[in-house]
C-alpha cells in the first residue's frame, strides 16, 4: 500500500532517509519540507566558503559530479518532492498532520502522514551578556549566515575579529578570518583551554601556539561581561580586557532543537534532544528522529549526548529509511569521533578525555607519545603527537587524541582506535594490532602501537610518569631548589645546553649513552626527573636506574618536544 512519509527538515538527514527509502520503496510518496530555500548543504564546509577555500556557495549544495541538489534536482532524480520556505509549527499526533506554514505566502495548511520524520537539527546556544543581539554581532548557523560574513568580509569591511568561543568552530573560523584574509582575529575562551572537553590541556597547547604562531591571538580562561557599540563600531568587553571588533562571531556552542517535538509531546531530554529507540523512532513509533536534534548514547559513558557531526547524521538517515521501509537496521550509539584542520595541523579525538574519565568513576590514565607518523628516514616525515586514555583496573581504552601535520595520518589513526572503543577493547588489543607498513606511510612500530605500550608500562608500573602540565607547574616555580627537585637530561649537550644555561644546577644533562659511567654524577636531588625529546629514551634511563637509585625517579611524558611545540617551555637548541 502506498504510504505518505513527511520529513521535517532538508539539510542532511532529512535527504538521506528520503534516497535511502525512495531506493527501498519505489512508490511511496516522499515529501521534504524545510523553512529555508538552501536544502541538503555540507554545513561542515561553512568556514572553507567563508575562508574563499571554497568559492561559490553551490559547491557546498552539489553531488560529487557537480550537480546542485536542488527541489528540481530532487523532483527529476530522486522523484521525492521537496517544499522550500515552508516551516512546521506543530503536529497533531491524533490526527497524523503536520500544521505548516508557507513563508512567502504566509498561509497554513495540515498534511497528512503516514510516517513522520523529525529533521530539525540544532540551534546555536545564545550568548547571555548585554548586547549579545547587536546586528554585528553573528552566529554560524546556517548558509545565510555564511553568505552574509563571506559578503563583509569580501567587501573590506571587516579590519579586526572577534570570535567568542574556542570549540572547533570558533578554532576553524579563525583560521578562516586570519588566513587568507589577514584580519586581525582574536578568540576569547571561557575554559582554560581551547577545544575544552576534547583534547588533554598539554595537547590544546599545541593547537593555541599554532594559532598564535599563525597571527591569532587567543584568550583563555576569560568571560565576556558584555557588547558595546558605539558610532558604528563595538567593543567586547571581558573580566580582563575590552577589544574593538569590526565583525564578532559568537561560537559558544549548539543544543537540540527538538521544540516541535517537544509540543506534541514526544519525550525529550532535559536540554531538549528528542528521544529516540536504536531504531530512531521517538515514542511516538510512526514518528523517527535523527541528526542534530536528538540525543544518542555514549558508547564509552552509556549516557545520553548531544553530538552533532553531519556523519552521524547521514548514517542515521539510512537506519530510518531502512526501517521505514520495512527493515530492521539500529544506531548503537556514539564514541565521539572528532577531526578538525587549523592551519596546517590536523586534530582528532574519539571518546572521553582523562577528566571526563574520572567524573565518570574510572581510575584513568593517560599515555603520551611522540613519534614520527612516517619512518623516522623517510623525507616528509612530521612528529605526530598522541595521547591515549585508559583505565587502570580494566585496562580498557577510554579515548585517544592525535596532533599533526599530515592530518590524514592523524585522523587515520583516531579511526583506528575509534573502532576499538566501539568494541570496548583492551590496550592488548592495540598494541598487537596490525597495521599496514611502509615508510613513506608509516613507522615499522606504528604510533597507536606504541601509544597502547606505553600505558601498558604505566599500567605495570614500569614506566613512573609526570605529565608535562604538572611538570610546568612544579619545575618552572621559583621556589624549587636543586636538592629537592632536578633534571636530568639525557639527550646529547647540543640539545640540552639551552636548558642547562637557563636553570643552571636544576636542569643536569648527561648523554644517555654516557650514564652508565658516570652514574656518581647524577644530582643527589630528593625527586630526580627524567627528560628526553619524547620520553622514549628518558624511559630507558629510568628502567636503568630503578634499581640504582633510592629516590624518586619520574619520566616526563612527551619529553621536550611536547613542551616546546605547546609553548610551555621554548628554548632555541642545535641540531643533534
């Protein structure tokens, strides 16, 4: 019998389970409505257009052969009909119709559904200080919003930037602002660090030097108190500072907007994700949900969150268009995957970081490692930065972060671990996994093997750790003395003397392939800290004098290359 589905919204979700049932159900009438004349966009390529990356806005509405997915493109392709600039306002559950509203016309009218499909995605979450509304004042929503900063800026109107909110959004729109069109940017973030929640505080440095490196400046641990404009210009005014800005982008994060479900009186979360089954049906079972609006499972947690990835949202349309369609296909959940490019660095994430680990009762550790991600030999060659987090009773994986310059070797990687978060794997799992070799592409020992081996030293006790944030804030006091605290270098004198003019008694370099004759030259100090350039070789030495020594001994994790490229500590070294 033929049915009539009705989908509520038209960026990524809605399209997808509109082609995925239209390939399943030949004849059953599909209806896309959505409030906005842009449909079935790449929402992820926003700060690309506005960087000029990507030049016309149709390249993030095309098919992969070049073709605007357009209401006509939809009519003659896919044969489902797509109404633009109509708005939903409610549903009538009884009744099985959706009450909406042509915007151009402005008349209402009630269409029946069979099954009903809730594609209303997300809402930028409001900035609550004194002029937070001022016209110049702009969020990233949608491809409006897009076209109107890209047209500012284009046009030379915009000399200086200020972007509230250091989140991926808030990281990419900086890069798109200052890159390309040399604006003056500034990012001001409320948290600590930039990118909060995903990456450990030492590997967010890496990102904010980056970014400072590159002509940004960044604010961290900073609240806005308020907007100001005055004769056509604003002010950001925060606890520490005020700044003019010709162009202030708020990015202090999304919510579900799940209000229309909400008013039918679907179940919704406390913060407003409409809840769904693994099958995505809401609890209304001719009603499905899916992309930004609802929330799913933490596969790691087992809590409810709010992710909102246009990739999650296009696997989900294909469950709902399965099941609609009379099959049987589940969404389990989320690990958290994450990638984000800035500048010239490539960052991904996947689970839960080692604060998020402890809020939700595991013992965490986390494992540092630097390493080349091709052999070390091979000409383009760059340090790939990993931390990997996992539990020390279950020795389960938590999470995993990579820095690099090669960002498709980095998000390689967080992939891999990503499947095995999914399958709530072992570190024994990892560090025997096989991955493919060979040195234009990767290290004999490959860098997700090393990072599972050295949390399994951790794990056993072997390898004695100090992270590089509790190093900075015990060594670079000034109240530590050499006899109560030192280093120990172990890198060859070209490396180390830098280190050693600066700190004098407190920082002792030693060449690792010396120690072992000069064993009477090591500080007597009553905690001694062991520093290579990642921690590989400092970890050697340590293994060696455990048993030589009656101190305490500690390894720093990621050595001085994690300190130096996060900006904690930079001293200008000789080649080795």
């Amino acid at each position: 019998m033929k049915r009539r589905v009705l989908i509520i919204g038209a960026v990524a979700l809605g399209p997808k389970v509109a082609c995925r049932l239209r390939r399943l159900d030949p004849v059953a009438e599909i209806i896309l409505l959505d409030q906005n004349e842009y449909i079935s966009y790449g929402g992820c390529g926003i700060p690309y257009f506005i960087s000029g990356e990507v030049s016309d806005i149709k390249q993030l509405m095309s098919t992969s052969f070049h073709v605007v997915r357009s209401p006509q493109f939809f009519r003659d392709v896919k044969e489902v009909e797509v109404r633009t600039r109509t708005r939903a306002i409610d549903i009538n559950r009884r009744k099985k119709e959706v009450i909406v509203i042509d915007l151009s016309r402005g008349v209402e009218e009630s269409l029946p559904y069979d099954v009903l499909v809730i594609a209303t995605g997300s809402k930028p979450k409001k900035l609550s200080v004194p002029g937070a509304d001022l016209p110049g004042v702009m969020t990233l929503s949608n491809l409006h919003d897009a076209i109107a900063i890209r047209d500012r800026v284009s046009k030379g109107e915009v000399g200086s930037a200020v972007i509230i909110g250091a989140g991926p959004i808030g990281c990419e729109m900086a890069e798109a602002l200052a890159d390309l069109w040399g604006i003056e940017t500034t990012v001001i973030e409320l948290m600590p660090q930039i990118l909060p929640g995903l990456l450990e505080p030492a590997m967010a440095n890496i990102v904010k030097k980056h970014m400072e490196d590159h002509g940004v400046t960044v604010y961290t641990s900073e609240t806005v108190t308020s907007i100001e404009q005055e004769n056509g210009s604003y002010r950001v005014v925060t606890d520490k500072r005020t700044l003019k800005a010709d162009l202030i982008i708020t990015a202090v994060g999304v919510e579900p907007n799940g209000e229309l479900a909400r008013k039918a009186g679907l179940l919704v979360t406390p913060r407003g994700g409409i809840v769904v089954n693994k099958r995505l049906q809401t609890s209304d079972p001719s009603i499905y949900a899916g992309g930004d609006c609802i929330e799913i499972p933490h596969l790691v947690t087992g809590k409810l969150v709010h992710f909102p990835q246009g990739s999650l949202a296009n696997r989900q349309g294909r469950v709902i268009g399965t099941n609609i369609a009379g099959g049987y296909a589940v969404f389990e959940g989320t690990v958290g995957s994450f990638a984000v490019k800035v500048f010239e660095l490539g960052i991904a994430s996947v689970g839960i970081s080692l604060e998020r680990a402890k809020c939700e009762g595991f013992d965490p550790v986390c494992a540092y490692v630097v390493q080349p991600d091709r052999a070390h030999f091979y000409p383009s060659q760059q340090l790939m930065y990993m931390a990997l987090i996992v539990d020390r009773k279950t020795r389960r994986i938590l999470g995993a972060q990579g820095i690099g310059k090669n960002g498709d070797a980095v998000v390689g990687r967080i992939n891999v671990v990503a499947s095995l978060i999914a399958s709530k794997a072992t570190i024994e799992v990892l560090s025997n996994m096989e991955m493919a070799y060979t040195p234009p592409f990767a290290s004999a020992l490959d860098i997700v093997n090393a990072a599972a081996n050295v949390a399994e030293n951790i794990l056993e006790g072997l390898n004695v750790t100090i992270d590089p944030e509790e190093f900075c804030s015990i060594f670079l006091g000034d109240a530590v003395k050499p006899e109560d605290l030192c280093v120990l270098d172990v890198r060859s004198p070209a490396n180390a003397r830098p280190y050693v003019e600066k700190f004098g008694p407190r920082w002792v370099n030693i060449p690792q392939e010396e120690l072992i004759h000069k064993l009477d030259n090591i500080p007597k100090s009553d905690e001694l800290i062991l520093v290579c350039n990642s921690g590989a070789r400092s970890y050697e030495v340590l293994r060696q004098l455990q048993s030589k020594l009656s101190r305490k001994t500690r390894n720093l994790q990621g050595g001085v290359a994690l300190l130096k490229t996060g900006g904690m500590l930079t001293l200008e070294e000789s080649d080795e």
